[in-house]
C-alpha cells in the first residue's frame, strides 16, 4: 500500500484547481485519479468560448481553460495517473485503483472527491415509445461532434433547455443541421439566460414552454416524436399533442453527480443536490474526505468549479495540520423561495461562502440570512432564476455568537 497526504478523484475542472491548490498550499505527497484518457474532463470537448472570464478575467474555449490548469499541474510536477478507475473508497480513506498497472491500493490522509456529474438519460426521465437508434444526451452529441467528427443528424428536436442543449442547438445549426424546435416541460428556461439568447433566439430556433416529448417512433432509426403542453399540474393538456418528423432527439434534461464512491463510503448526501452534506469547507460527514465541483452540486460556471475548488482546499490544509476543534454544529435552515443550499452544517464561524439556488425565476428579491429575530445580512437581487447559482459570502464578524441560521428569499 503506498501512503499518501492527498489523493483527488477526478482530472476534470475541480481536481485541476484542487490539486494546483494543494501544492501552492506546500502539500507534496499528492495524486490526482482520473479514469479518462486525458485531463481536462468534459472541458475537452467544450469548444465554444465563453470560460474564464472570472477566473482569469478573458474568454477561452473549455480546452483553453482546462490546459491553464494542466500547465501548472506540469510546471509543478504534481503526479497524476490517467485511463485509471477508482473502484473502491473506504471510510478510512483507503483508495483502490484499476489501472493499466492493475490494481493499486493507497492510503490517505485527505481524500478529494472531483468525480464530477453525468447526464440523466431516456430511462431515468420514463420516455415511452420504441427505441430507435438517433436518441442522445446531448454531452454524448457534443463529443461525437467536436471530438470524433461525427454528424449525429438532420432534423433535430431537443428535449429539455439546460445549458449543454442550448449549446448544441447553435453548434448543430452551425455545421448544417435544422434544429426544429427546443421542449421544456417546466414554464421557465433551465438554462442561462445568455445561452438562451445567443443560442436559440439569434438562430430562430423556438423554445416551447410547458412541453415534453410523449412519444417516440422510428423502426432502426427515429422517423419522429410526439410532443405535448402541460398543465399547471404537470398532466396532458388534452388536443395539445402534435407529431415532429425528425431523425434525432437530443435529451438535455439534468445532470447527476457520480457519487456511488461517496455512497460507497457511507457518506451523507444531499436528496436535492445529490452530493454530498458538507460543512463550511467542504468536508464531508466522513472527516478528511472533502467535496468539490458538480460532484458536490452542479454548477453553471465552470470558474465557479475552479473557485469552489480552491477554497475547500485552505479546510483541507487545516485538517491536515491537526483536525481543528469543532467550535459549533451549526445547520442552516432553508424557507420559503430556496431549493438547496451548499454548505448544509457550520462547524466553526469562520468566513463561509453559501451557495443557493432558489425554487422559480423572480424579480427584485433579496435573501435575509437571520439568527431568530436577529437578521444577520440582506443580499438584494435585480432578478433570481434557478440556472444561476448564487453565491453570497458571510464574514466571521457577521456570524459572530450565531446560535441558529435561517435564510429565506423575499
């Protein structure tokens, strides 16, 4: 068995920025996992502009972004093993790995979890109709493009207006294709809004609200699909169903965190995010295993994968220095207007950054941070939408003598 400080699972954005934190933190007995063939995860076939612009203040394309990282990673020596599955996580923090060495067993003072998210598929949303072949999620359509050079087809509906069906929309109509229309069953857009502009509305391409796809047909290939508005309470508006002739259909309909190692190891996971139950750093209800990136909860910045990274990292330097004593067990309490919140626990008071999401798009609302009838900060909004991330910073001097925490959008 080989000993290491830190060991991160995962070679994608998060693991980047972890493991380049970890060595400009002085740590040196450090290794990074990932089971692809290169660094960069699902950044390498990102090909579109639009990265970085917080991070390093410029717009770069998701290669560009990813080898920023993969250079320092380089520039430091810092070791990593590639095309190497982590196949088992003890809650000892003992790492077992397959690999074109075989197998290989490490143990760990911190382990890092950077696993990233995957997409939910046909089966996990109940699509029913026959199976024909031109059904894809759309990252799988955005690697047989821009990776493999190949069409996937002609006439294509999308299902679902996440970011990465956005994105596909507009690169499919730029290499040929007709993009017939874009289905999203709820009456909001779960993609940012500039995707929603620059990727549907500047090519033409119509987006129906309150619309699913019903039904599928085709006998080898797709030859089409039924698609229907819903009611206020999710059923079938009766009469609305209408067939689209198309050769492929396109599923951008959420994404999961990999987390059956976390599960594996007997850590806590969030039922709304489906990553793990962390405090203030990022640490997970197993001491020395901490989260980071879409693993902990999907993010619509990749920069905001980097920073969430980096900033576990200064508790990962404090664990290994001596677990600090727990100054507070803390849970923050969501109401009304917020979906989730990342960190779930405070076990100290320190600077702590929250990251929320709230239930329905609104405007001119404010979140209030309150300890009983004590309120702690107001955070104004010019307009909230649930595929923005917010990010709001609670200082040690705001959360002084805290007792309780509750945060609710008004």
């Amino acid at each position: 068995m080989s000993e290491k400080e830190v060991i991160i699972i995962g070679g994608g954005a998060a693991g980047l920025a972890a493991a380049v934190a970890c060595k400009q933190k002085g740590i040196e007995e450090l290794l990074l996992i990932e089971r692809g063939g290169y660094l960069g995860g699902i950044l390498n076939q990102c090909i579109h502009d639009g990265f970085g612009l917080e991070k390093f203040h410029i717009s770069l394309a998701g290669p560009e972004y990813a080898q920023r990282y993969i250079e320092q990673l380089l520039d430091q020596e810092i070791p990593y093993l590639l095309n190497s599955m982590v196949v088992s996580l003890t809650p000892q923090k003992e790492v077992v790995v397959m690999g074109s060495n075989g197998l290989q067993h490490f143990q760990a003072k911190v382990v890092i979890l950077a696993m990233g998210c995957r997409e939910r598929t046909r089966g996990a949303i109940g699509i029913p109709g026959a199976r024909p072949s031109g059904i894809y999620t759309a990252g799988v359509a955005q690697e047989l493009i821009n990776l493999k050079d190949y069409m996937v087809g002609e006439k294509i509906v999308i299902l679902g207006s996440g970011d990465i069906g956005l994105i596909m929309a507009r690169r499919l109509t730029l290499e040929g294709a007709e993009v017939i229309t874009v289905a999203e069953k709820l009456p909001y857009s779960s993609g940012l809004p500039r995707n929603i502009n620059q990727c549907l509305y500047d090519f033409n391409i119509p987006l129906l609200l309150n619309h699913t796809v019903v039904d599928i047909e085709g006998n080898g290939r797709l030859s089409g699909v039924t698609i229907a508005q819903l009611g206020k309470r999710g059923g079938i508006i009766p009469g609305s169903k209408q067939k689209i002739a198309c050769d492929t259909l396109l599923l951008s309909v959420g994404l999961i965190p990999e987390n059956e190692l976390s599960l594996e190891a007997g850590i806590l996971l969030d039922p709304i995010t489906g990553g793990p139950q962390v405090d203030q750093r990022g640490q997970t209800s197993l001491p020395g295993i901490f989260a980071c990136g879409n693993v902990l909860q999907v993010h619509d910045i990749v920069d905001n994968v980097s920073l969430e990274a980096e900033y576990i990292v200064e508790g990962v330097a404090e664990y290994l220095r001596g677990k600090p004593r727990k100054e507070c067990n803390i849970k923050v309490e969501l109401e009304k207007g917020l979906r989730y919140v990342v960190p779930q626990t405070l076990n100290s008071l320190k600077d702590t950054l929250f990251s929320f999401r709230v239930n329905q798009p609104g405007e001119k609302k404010a979140l209030i941070f309150h300890d009983g009838e004590k309120v702690i900060k107001k955070k104004s909004f010019p307009r909230v939408n649930p595929a923005e991330m917010i990010r709001v910073k609670l200082s040690s001097r705001e959360l002084e003598d805290l007792k309780s925490l509750k945060v609710r959008l008004v």
